[in-house]
DNA sequence: TGTTGACTTAAACCATGGTTTAAGTCGTAT
DNA sequence: ATACGACTTAAACCATGGTTTAAGTCAACA
C-alpha cells in the first residue's frame, strides 16, 4: 500500500490541511495512522474514505450525519442495511434541494430576461 | 394596494417572523412601512421583493450579496445594468454548484447500488 | 551543529445565519 | 377595567463549519 503526507491529501482533493486536521478531530477520518515521528499516514483506504467524506460534504450532509455513516463503516458489514438507509434517504434530500435550487433558479432567470429586455424608459 | 402583517407574511412564505425580522435589520427587506402602533406593514411590493429575497436564499447568495441587490433594487433603474451583472454571474454559481451535486450524487448512487446487491458474506 | 520546512497539538478565534429572551406597547373581547 | 394575544425592540445566545495561533517536535540539508 502507498501511504501520503497530509500535505498530499491536501494537494489531491484541494483542501486545506487545517480541513483535515479538523475532520479527523471529528470522527470524519477514523483510524488514520502515525509515522514514528507522529505525522499522519494517509492509506488508500483512508483516501477512498475521505473521497465519500467529502461527496457527502458535497451534498451537503451535516458532519453529524456524515460522522454517523463512517462509524457505521467502522462497525463493519452488519450495518450495510442501515448504510443503505441513509444514502437512500440522503439521496431523496440531494434531490429535493437540487429541485428547490432548479426551481428558483427560474425567477432568476426571469430577472435577467426582464433586465436584458428594458429598452429604454420602460420598467 | 392590501398590506399584511408580519405573521401573514410569516405564514405565507413560511417564514418565522424572527427571521423577517432580521432580514430587515439587515437591509434585505428595507423601506417596510408601519401602522400608528409601530407594526410592520407588508405592501405587495414588499412581498415581491420578499419573495425575491427567498429566491436567492434558496440558491444559496449569502445575506451581504443579497443586500448588495437590494440595495441596487432601492437605488432605482439606473442600476438595472449592476443587477443584471449580478443575477447572471450568480446563475453561472448556482448552475455550478447544481453540477457539483449531481456529480456528487452519483457517488452516493454507488453506494446504493453497492449496498442493495450485497448478496450474503461478499464485500 | 544549526537552521529550515513540514509537521504536531490544544485552544482561541471567526463568520454566517439565524433564534431566543426580556421587557414593553397596543387593540380587542369579556 | 382588565386580561389576552399580537406585536415591538435590543441584546444575548446558539449551532455550524471551519481557520488561526502559539508553542513545540523532527528530519534533512548546508
């Protein structure tokens, strides 16, 4: 296995250290490991890990519930079916925001229509 | 013109008041007039904007940008050309963060996927 | 050997977006 | 007359999601 720096995983996913640092502190990054010298090793595992962490994140799951799902993973596969749970409930929530998001995305478009459309003297 | 009250407000748009409240404080509902007692009156006007006040909310324009429109909004149709800037460079944000969600969303497709075709002792 | 750069920690700090509280003023129904 | 419900204010409070700071450790290079 490969392990990266902090510094790497930064770099990878464009996220500042002190991010990290912080989701660790808050259970979004379980069993990372030390070098002898302390310094956090990053496994792929752990990679792949904060990849969903921040797909989450993404779509805007709150830490809480982000921190809730990766101790589900931690526990180990007799928690799939509550895993499968929550994505699907998240997935019904990313698709209602994106959906309120669509919606009032057309009054803005109606602003610009009516802002491009003003031909002089006209409200 | 009809006037409302703030808890007509409130439950049209479902709203609590405290938080009309403090869009006013914060100049995103400005020039609100009030009754002899000091209530605040709700002109259409005023509900108009409101609602265009929640149609950036809704796609995520934190409060300083919104007041920045207001703002424009209240200053008169000289502005119309700044708001039109505005509302187009915050549709190309808003488009941008709509993909990131769906991007994202298939991550957690995945997993769904993954989850529902576990088909006893398999990772 | 010493200084530089990458890392560590705990704790303090910050911005954002509200919500809650306390104290008071009205208008109206009893 | 009074008591109730709807409203007002300013100020305090809160949660969320980080970011920044201060002080220290370590490895490697000059």
């Amino acid at each position: 296995m490969k392990y990266c720096s902090i510094s790497e995983a930064s770099a990878k996913f464009n996220i500042p250290e002190s991010t990290l640092r912080y989701y660790e502190k808050k259970g979004l990054l379980p069993l990372i490991e030390r070098d002898e010298a302390g310094r956090r090793l990053f496994s792929e595992d752990q990679i792949a890990l904060l990849e969903t962490v921040i797909c989450l994140k993404n779509t805007h799951m709150p830490i809480s519930g982000i921190k809730q799902y990766i101790d589900l993973v931690v526990e180990g596969d007799n928690t799939i079916e509550l895993r499968l749970e929550m994505m699907k409930n998240h997935r019904q929530a990313v698709l209602a925001e994106i959906s309120l998001m669509t919606e009032s995305l057309k009054g803005i478009d109606v602003k610009i229509t009516r802002y491009t459309n003003v031909p002089r003297k006209e409200k």
